[in-house]
C-alpha cells in the first residue's frame, strides 16, 4: 500500500518506510523541523533511523528529545553509539564527540 503526505506547500510526496538522519540536529530551531519530517513522512509501519551528536555537544537535541516524549503516538530510543563503529572518524574522538543513535516508531 502507498501512503501519502501533503506538504505546506500542498504537493503531494510519497511517504516513507524508512527514514534515515545523521548530524541532522544543531540548532535549537532543527529540532522542530526533524520532528515535523518524522512524524510527517514515515509510514504507519515506518522507523526512523538517526545518528546524531549528543545534547552535550548539540543545540537542540534537549528540545527534540523533548518534543518525542511529548508525542504519545510515539515510541523511541537513544543509545550512545559504539567508539568501534566510527572507525576512520579520528577527528570526531579527539573532539570527544558522543554520538547516539535514535530509534523512533508509531506505536
């Protein structure tokens, strides 16, 4: 089955099964936008898959973390991610940056 979403603009897209973000959030101001694509454009069955900075080194994953406890039609989890998994990411563990891994899903 095909569903569909309507944007602000009023075209039509295709919603998704599977949404995927990485280094999405980092202003106060991307949290609403990530959560307004989420909830606008996975399917009913969908998942949502982001790779993102922690609050520590973040702007505005306070602020989303906040808006998907808010959302009672939503279930979702963040882990930090493995230091293994970023191999080749030198700059990043010098920068000491965490990252974490949300999993996000209609209930």
């Amino acid at each position: 089955e095909t569903f569909w979403g309507e944007g602000s603009n009023g075209e039509r897209f295709r919603k998704c099964e599977v949404v995927f973000g990485a280094e999405i959030i980092h202003e106060i101001p991307h949290a609403a936008g990530v959560y307004g694509a989420i909830t606008s454009m996975m399917t009913p069955n969908g998942v949502c898959v982001i790779v993102n900075g922690s609050s520590k080194q973040r702007y505005g994953i306070a602020e989303f973390q906040e808006m998907l406890a808010g959302d009672e039609r939503l279930e979702w989890s963040v882990q930090d991610v493995d230091e293994r998994l970023t191999v080749d990411m030198e700059s990043l563990r010098e920068n000491m940056l965490q990252l974490q891994l949300y999993i996000i899903r209609w209930k």
